[in-house]
C-alpha cells in the first residue's frame, strides 16, 4: 500500500506543473527603477534583492555592484541561469546591463526561504510529510544540474538558497553565483562554511557534484532538527572547517528521526566516492517504506541548539 500524502504533498505535485506566465524577456530601466528605493528582500551571494511588478506579474530584482572580483561571478549566473530552465529552479527572466550595475530580473517566489520556516517555529509549523516533500523537490532541483552535460555543481546549498511559495507546496532552488561546471572545481572555500564539503576547502583537490551531496545532507538535518548544525553563526569558521575535515565532526543524529540516520550518515561521509549521488538520494525519499505513514503527519519539533554537534 503506498504511503498517504498530505493536502500540501499533493498540492504540490499539480502546482509545481503549471507553467510560469512571465517569459524571458528585455527589460528597461524604466521598468525596474521605482522599485529600487524599497526595502530589500534579501541579500544573495554577491547582491541585494528587491522585489518588483512588470506587466506579466511579479518579479525578483537582484541588484549587483559588478567590479574586477565580482564580474566572472555575475556572468557565470547569468550563463548558468539562461541555459537552466526546470521546475524546482528559480526562473532566470532577463538582466540589464548599467556598468558598474548589473541587475538580473528572476521569477518571485512568494513564500519563506527553508530558513526562515526552519527557524520560526511559532509561524511555521510542518510535519515529517512535509519535510520529505521539500526535500524531494530540493532534490530534483539539483538532480537536473548533475544531470546536464556537462554537469553543473550548485556550491551552495543550503537552507537560505531554497525558496518556498505562499502556500509553501513548491520548493525551488537559487541564487547560482558560485554554480560551476564539473571539471572546473578546485577553488577551496566556495559556499557557506557550516554546509561545505570537507574536500571543496582544501587547496588543490578537484571536487565533484558530490559536494552538493554533502550539503544537502547538512541542510536536511536542519529542517529535522529546526537548528543550525554545530551551533551559532558566529563562530570561529576556521576551527570548525578544521574539525569537519580532520576529525570527521558532523550533527548529532540524537532527536533527529531514525528514517532519516541511513542517508544523512552516507551523504555526509568524508569519502565522496562512498556518499550517494542525487538521484540515489532521491529515488529513496520517494520510496513508500522511507518514512512510515503513521509519522508522516507528526509535527517535526527540533532539538535542542546544545545537541548540535559533537
């Protein structure tokens, strides 16, 4: 019998389908420029967002200060995002070109990022069957980049780069500045450091998709444990780099539930050989056995900040 889906489960299977009204297109500054002097909505890789309306409907505007150091990054996201089109991907619209400005128009997502909905437990609450829809869209997302010839590693996954609509039934994957094509990776320290692969910051090895993999792992165990894994922000970055990578360091699996040990402990492995690939990662959170119907509907409460790491 196969396992029974949630109301949000299987909205999202129709919702994520529909097609986007707002087409790739030009855009002028005319169009954009009133919507620059609002609040931001948030901060990306290298660039401030601001939300905007362009005929067809709402957008969002990604404002950068391209100089030396930022303008291989910026085009690289353009270059990514003109070539990438998917269900579970922000839409790349258009950008506009206003040296030293750069503004890169995608497609508004109208929810929470995985973040905030990870850390606001009064105003989001969600079910182990909501955790595992999430995290298969998640997966899709990044399965469609391994599969592209050549592949495409994301280097930056996390709970902030993955947004949610209002409803929070469709999960799409952003912000692509640091995307980079399989055979070129060997800069050490690209992404952000607590979800960071032990290989991607050591200097010279040449890293695979598998550091996707490994970051995935780290951002499914926040959505289980509703904490940031091995503890607050501001941390000695360093250190904790130092101990991932020499002394095997990784969340406590105390609290998280048991269906999720299996694959979090092969994903995280400090061998990218051994860690499943996406896809594998993805064919067993579809499985009907991989969480027990009796649980999918059980609220996920977190743990304590203090049993995050070990």
């Amino acid at each position: 019998m196969g396992a029974v889906k949630s109301k949000r489960e299987e909205t999202a299977e129709e919702t994520a389908k529909a097609p986007r009204s707002i087409m790739r297109r030009m855009v002028t500054k005319q169009e954009i420029e009133s919507f620059l002097s609002t609040p931001k909505i948030g901060k990306g890789t290298f660039g401030e967002v601001y939300r905007g309306t362009l005929d067809d409907g709402d957008v969002a505007i990604k404002v950068l200060h391209v100089t030396e150091d930022t303008k291989e990054k910026a085009q690289r996201e353009i270059t990514t995002m003109r070539t990438v089109k998917h269900k579970n991907i922000v839409e790349f619209i258009a950008e506009l070109y206003e040296i030293p400005m750069l503004y890169l128009i995608f497609e508004f997502m109208d929810g929470p990022s995985l973040h905030k909905i990870i850390h606001n437990y009064n105003d989001h609450k969600y079910t182990n069957g909501d955790a595992i829809n999430w995290l298969i869209q998640a997966a899709e997302g990044l399965n469609h980049l391994h599969s592209l010839t050549p592949k495409l590693i994301h280097r930056d996954v996390k709970p902030k780069n993955i947004l949610l609509n209002s409803e929070k039934s469709i999960v799409k994957l952003c912000d692509f500045g640091n995307v980079r094509q399989l055979g070129s990776c060997m800069s050490n320290e690209s992404g952000t450091h607590r979800y960071m692969a032990p290989e991607v910051y050591i200097d010279g090895v040449k890293y695979t998709e598998k550091c996707d993999v490994y970051s995935f792992a780290i951002t499914a165990w926040e959505v289980y444990s509703r904490t940031n894994a091995y503890g607050p922000d501001k941390q000695n970055y360093q250190t904790l780099l130092t101990k991932v990578s020499t002394e095997d360091w990784r969340p406590l699996l105390e609290g998280i539930p048991k269906y999720t040990h299996k694959l979090l402990e092969r994903s995280w492995s400090p061998e990218p050989k051994t860690r499943p690939t996406i896809k594998e990662i993805l064919e067993d959170l579809k499985k009907t056995d991989f969480c027990e119907n009796s649980i999918r509907q059980t609220l996920i409460t977190g743990v304590s900040p203090s049993k995050g790491s070990e």
